[in-house]
C-alpha cells in the first residue's frame, strides 16, 4: 500500500513573520529545540522555511537588521500536502536538499500551514521496520 | 570562541561494511543527526547524515551497507580554530556537520562534531544570555 505524508507528517509548526529578525529565529529554534522555523505572512499563508542551515549562509549579516523575508531561497518554499505520496515527498526533499517539507490544506485558496514531514521522522521509521517489510 | 567550545565531543562511528538499517538504528537510538563512518584504523571515511539516508526510504536497508551510500568526507577541522573559520568552511563547502580531528596524532581520529545546530545555539546567546539558565538546566538532565 502507498504510504502518504499524512502517515508520517507532524501536526502543527513553529511559526515566525516574515519581519522576525535573525536573532530571534536563532532563539526560536534553540528554545523550542527545532532546526527550522516556518516563515508564514499576515494572512497565515507560508511564505517559505529558513532551517539552521540557511542562518549558517546568512552568518556575518547583522543579526538584527537582517530578517527572515531576505534569506528566504526559492528552494524554501517547496511544500506538499497531506495526500501527497511520500515517495514523491521524499524525492523533492533530496532534490532540494532540504531536512523539513512544509504541509499545507489541499485547497488552492488557502496556504496555511498543517504541519511538517521531517527527514528524522523517516530515519524512525526506518530503523523500526521489520525485515521483508522494506519493499513496499 | 573556538571550535572546541562549541563542539559535540565525541562523535558517533560506525564502519563501512555496517546496513544501513544499523545506522539508521544509531541514529534514532542516540538522537544524532549524522554518523561518521570510519575505516578500520578509526580514521574518518565518511560521513551519513539524514540527507543521505532519507534517499534509501522504502529500499531493503539490511543489504544495502553504509560505504554505499556515505558522503566521502576529506576535510579537517582543527579543534583549536576560531569558530568564524568553520562557519566559513561551512558556507564555502554546504558541509553543515563539520567532523573535527585530532590534530596531534598522525590519523585523522575524530573527536567531536559541529553542527549547523550549535552556532545557532551560539548566535542565540550573543545578546544577553537570556536563554542560559534554561540551557543549563537541559544540559545537567542530559548528564
């Protein structure tokens, strides 16, 4: 049987504005101990993820001039939805090198954030599949 | 600040002829991120990181051996460098988990890890140390 995001995905998301300054990113995600942080818009549509590797690329900026719109990369906005296959999920994440897949509502008009697949997530389900059962 | 200061020590190994399904196993029983691969002197070989496992989801992970699928890995990262220098390692090369070796033994052993992770953690501080107590207590939980 085809597995789906939907299997594996967490609900809900660390959140931040597009204004939020990289300092305090960089405190969002120590606190709340994620390596990511979903850049959504006043309208809660998601504009993009800056993950622990982007503020690495952003380091000797000023932390508090620089904010989260300007080290968006347009391979931070890759997104699924909860019906998509995790095979086609798993593909665009390798692509885009990217370790969090945002999951938004499966309607055009709306581009809130559901939840996230992470790549560690995966690695889990890996290790804990029996033997036989790896082929699906 | 210097690498040492910032750095995981210790790392977690394994060797080229190890599954897949093993390092995925170390992986998820240490809560590590990357596993180096080492030969058998206990030199660095290679590196496994969550971007080359998540590739290998869905295939028969107990054939498939970690040589196969690591990220060759030829850098060294001395622990005595300023951290700006890794950083520049780091944005120069996309590595983001740097394997740092002994400097004073011929072989290249290593002896801890920086990740992405920890200089988001050390950028975090640099304002007032807000967020120090809170990390102190999670660190003696973790002893």
């Amino acid at each position: 049987m085809e597995e789906h995001v939907r299997q594996l995905m967490r609900r809900g998301a660390i959140t931040c504005n597009e204004e939020t300054s990289l300092r305090d990113i960089a405190q969002i995600m120590v606190v709340n101990q994620v390596r990511y942080c979903a850049v959504i818009n006043s309208n809660h549509e998601v504009r993009g993820l800056v993950s622990a590797d982007s503020i690495i690329d952003a380091f000797g900026r000023d932390l508090d001039l620089t904010r989260a719109k300007d080290i968006l990369h347009s391979h931070s906005i890759v997104t699924a939805t909860a019906g998509t296959p995790l095979r086609e999920a798993i593909t665009a994440m390798s692509k885009n090198k990217i370790e969090h897949l945002i999951v938004i509502a499966d309607q055009p008009e709306s581009k809130a954030v559901l939840g996230l697949l992470c790549a560690g997530d995966l690695i889990a389900r890996m290790a804990k599949r029996e033997e036989g059962e790896a082929n699906p | 600040m210097r690498v040492c200061d910032l750095m995981h020590k210790g790392v977690i190994s394994c060797y080229p002829d190890d599954t897949v399904k093993d390092v995925a196993r170390m992986m998820e029983n240490n809560h590590f991120r990357s596993v180096v691969v080492v030969n058998e002197r206990g030199e660095v070989w290679g590196l496994i990181t969550y971007r080359e496992m998540i590739r290998h989801y869905g295939e028969n992970l107990d054939v498939l051996k970690a040589g196969r699928i690591m990220k060759p890995y030829r850098i060294e990262i001395d622990p005595q460098w300023p951290i700006e220098k890794a950083i520049e390692v780091m944005q120069r090369l996309k590595y983001y988990h740097l394997i740092v070796v002994d400097p004073h033994v011929g072989t290249k052993w290593p002896v801890g890890m920086l990740t992405s992770f920890d200089v988001v953690r050390y950028m975090a501080k640099l304002e007032t140390g807000h967020y120090e107590p809170m990390l102190k207590i999670r660190d003696e939980k973790k002893e």
